[in-house]
C-alpha cells in the first residue's frame, strides 16, 4: 500500500514536471530576436524648458525584421506600432501633461511628404543597410494615439505614452534606421524637476518600442497581440536655460555729393538731358539766353544703418539774385511743391508781373529700386519749386516728417548697398528778365529715422 507521504510526493513530482514544460514550450515560442534597439538618439529642436513649444525626432536601429503589412483606422489588418515613453516628473506635476506635453490634436496623413513636415505634424520613414531605398510612401502613419484621446483600457491605465502606428509597403529588415519626426511644435517641454540648479541640465530618460499589431481595435485605440515581435530602446534629453545674445549696432550714415557731366542722361523713356556740368559744389549755368532752358543735376549718395530709412531734401537760401533783382521759383514764382510738380513750361514774360520773368525749377528721380517716393516727381519731366530754407519754428516738421517737402527721394528701408539718386536743376528767363550776376546756395538735407 502506497502511503499518502509517497503520492503527495509523487504529485508535487508531476507538478514540477508539467510547470518545466509549460516553461520551455512558452520560451521556445517567443520571438527568438526580440531585443534591444541600437543607436537611439532623441533630438528637440528646442530645449529650453516649460511653455516651448519644440519638435521632436526619435532616430533608432531596428533588430528584428519588421514584415510588410498594413493597416486603417477603420479596419482589423495588422500594421507596426512604435510606442513612445516620456517622463512625468517636472515642477508642472505628474501624469501626462507635465513633459513634453502634446499641445494640440496631432495630424496625420495618408499623403506623404518625405517626411518633411508639410502634410502632417508626424512622420516615419526608414533608410535601410546594403543599399536599400525606402520611398516616401512605403512607411506612412495611419493613427496616433495619445492618453489625451478619449479610451479605455491601455490607454486609460498608462498615460505617459504616445502609440504610433504605421503601415507598411515594405519590410522593415534589421539594421534598417527608422526615424519618427513630429513637427509644428505640437510637444511642449517639461519644467525644471524640483531643487533645479541653474546652468546644470536637467535630465530626462525617454524610451521607445516596435511592436507588430496583429489587430487593431478602433474603438480600444489600441491592437491585440499574439506572439509579437518586440523590441525596445531608450535614450535621454537634456532641458535647460536658454542663453540669450545681446548685440548693439551703432547708427550709421554716409552721405556723398557727386558731379554730373554735360550730356548725362538721367531717367527712362524720355530721360532728361544735362546740358551743364557740374561739380560737388557747384553747378555754372553761365551765361543765359531768352527763352534756352539750361539743366544742371548733381548725384547725391548715401548708405545708412536708420531702420526708418532715410529721407534726402534740398532747400535753398533764398531765390537766384543780385543786390536788387532775382529769379523766381517754378512756376512764374508760384512756388510748386513736389507733390504738385508739373511739366517744365517757359516763364510766361508778363511785362506787368516781374515773378514771370524767370523762374528755376528742380526735380529729382533714383535708378535703385529700392527708393521709393518721387521718381521724377510721379512722372514725366515734372518739375517743383525749391524749398527756401526753413526757420527752426517755420516748416522743418513738415520736412523731417517726410511730407515731400522739398524732398529728392526716399528709401523706406536700410540698404546694405549703396542708394543713389539725382537732383537735377532747370533754369530759363525771358527777354525781360534784369541784366546782371545771379546767384545763391543750395544746401542737401539727409535725415535718416533710426
């Protein structure tokens, strides 16, 4: 008779036996090359801590061979998901949220775009060993789930991770570089951990894993498993202190006046002729005669560091004149401003108004683009009166508010070449204008806006 000692012996026996067999059929029906992922790297592209909004690359080595499958939303094919892990201790608190928050509904997108962020705010896509060319459309994302995504299950109970997933044209053999790229600043990085020093970074583990869905379950976010083939990898980020540049710019200006040589041609179209040459600091008309305009033009230059631009004016001292006569302003000494320019016209000689007997005008046009303001005044060979020379109380405001008072031209932003523009000066008098020695003074105003 066996006693009871010997078949509960006998029993605990059967029992080792059966668990040891369980064991080995289970170990040898894991994936035999589930292992660790190789060369992970994490890359932000902003790393200054909380409220940042940054972009995020998880760069990885494959060590399993991930087949060709392909999965919807919608539907129960198998497809890979790469599953990402973020930390949760910061100053914000714990639980999602609280480092590298997702900021916004993450898009995806069954139209890939290189993985270049047009189309979508994730991507991934794959550059394989030995030659292989992935194309942009063999990897593309299908659904991203996230804790902040209504759902049960899994995706209630862990909220500290994000699930990618992505279908496939294509396998995925070992050694293939996958690279998982968010773009459009949807993550928000994490605060400072509690006792931060400043200057020192403050270190943040994050992880990622490949797995291959044999199912995918729309109304769980999430696929069921059956022997998966699983592998996993980690890497660290760093936040801290941004460092701020601080530089200052001087103000700067230079201003040059030019001869224009007899004979110059100055505008489009129907440009104006110089039929005088000047020099830098003058402009001899000589001797005149009734009815025979003479023209004049100086080049004036200028570069400038003014945000504002700058604004280049001529005024005068006073009309042409001897002790006792003058020649008056453009038209018939009516004093025309530059917004009002017109076509030259002859002094009309009206033996009862001696203002119509000889009259000086100027107008003034640039050759750089970007001048703006009067290009000849408006157009044609349009003429102004200048602008005698203004009292401190009268209407220098009017001048350095840029009002076209007197103004040449006018560049609205800093040029780091140089800008250029011409004056150009036309005198005429009629039989009835005085005899005698004319002259006077021009001076070039350039008031820059920094």
């Amino acid at each position: 008779m066996i006693s009871f000692a010997k078949q509960v012996s006998t029993f605990i026996y059967f029992a080792v036996f059966i668990a040891l067999f369980i064991c080995f059929a289970w170990l040898f029906q894991r994936p035999a090359n589930a292992g660790a992922l190789t060369n992970v790297q994490i890359i932000l592209s902003k790393t200054a801590p909380s409220s940042t909004q940054t972009n995020i690359e998880y760069l990885f080595h494959v060590t399993s061979t991930m087949d060709a499958t392909n999965c919807t939303a919608t539907s129960t094919q198998s497809c890979f998901r790469f599953r990402l892990n973020f930390p949760t201790t910061s100053t914000a608190g714990y639980g999602w949220g609280s480092a590298f928050r997702v900021t916004s509904t993450i898009a995806t997108s069954t139209n890939p775009d290189a993985c270049s962020g047009a189309n979508s705010d994730v991507c991934v896509s794959a550059s394989g060993t030995g030659g292989i060319v992935f194309n942009s459309n063999d990897l593309v994302v299908v659904r991203v789930v996230t804790s902040t995504q209504n759902g049960t299950g899994a995706t209630r109970d862990y909220p500290n991770r994000m699930d990618v997933y992505v279908g496939s044209v294509t396998s995925v053999t070992t050694g293939t570089q996958i690279a998982i790229r968010f773009y459009n600043g949807v993550f928000t990085t994490p605060g400072f951990k509690p006792g931060h020093v400043e200057g020192y970074a403050d270190i943040h583990g994050l992880t990622v894993s490949t797995a291959k869905c044999r199912q995918f379950d729309v109304f769980q976010n999430g696929c069921f498993f059956d022997n998966i083939d699983y592998d996993t990898g980690s890497s660290n980020v760093a936040i801290q202190e941004a460092t701020t540049f601080t530089a200052t710019v001087n103000e700067s200006m230079t201003f040059t006046v030019n001869a224009v040589d007899a004979g110059t041609s100055i505008g489009t179209g129907a440009p104006i002729v110089t039929n005088i040459g000047s020099t830098t600091t003058s402009c001899p008309f000589g001797t005149l005669s009734p009815f025979v305009p003479k023209i004049c033009a100086q080049r004036v230059e200028w570069v400038t560091s003014a945000a504002g631009g700058a604004g280049v004016y001529v005024v005068q001292d006073g009309n042409m004149s001897t002790s006792t006569y003058d020649i008056d302003q453009f038209k018939d000494g009516s004093r025309l401003s530059p917004t009002s320019a017109v076509n030259w016209a002859s002094p009309t000689g009206n033996p009862g108004d001696e203002n119509t007997w000889g009259h000086l005008g100027y107008t003034g046009t640039s050759t750089d683009a970007a001048v703006t303001g009067a290009s000849l005044f408006a157009s044609g060979e349009n003429y102004a009166g200048l602008l005698t020379r203004p009292g401190l109380q009268a209407n220098l405001d009017t001048i350095i508010t840029g009002n076209l008072n007197g103004q040449i031209a006018y560049t609205s932003a800093p040029n780091a070449s140089e800008v250029h523009a011409y004056s150009v000066y036309k005198i005429e008098v009629s039989s009835l204008q005085e005899s005698g020695t004319y002259s006077n003074e021009i001076q070039y105003q350039i008031v820059a806006s920094y």
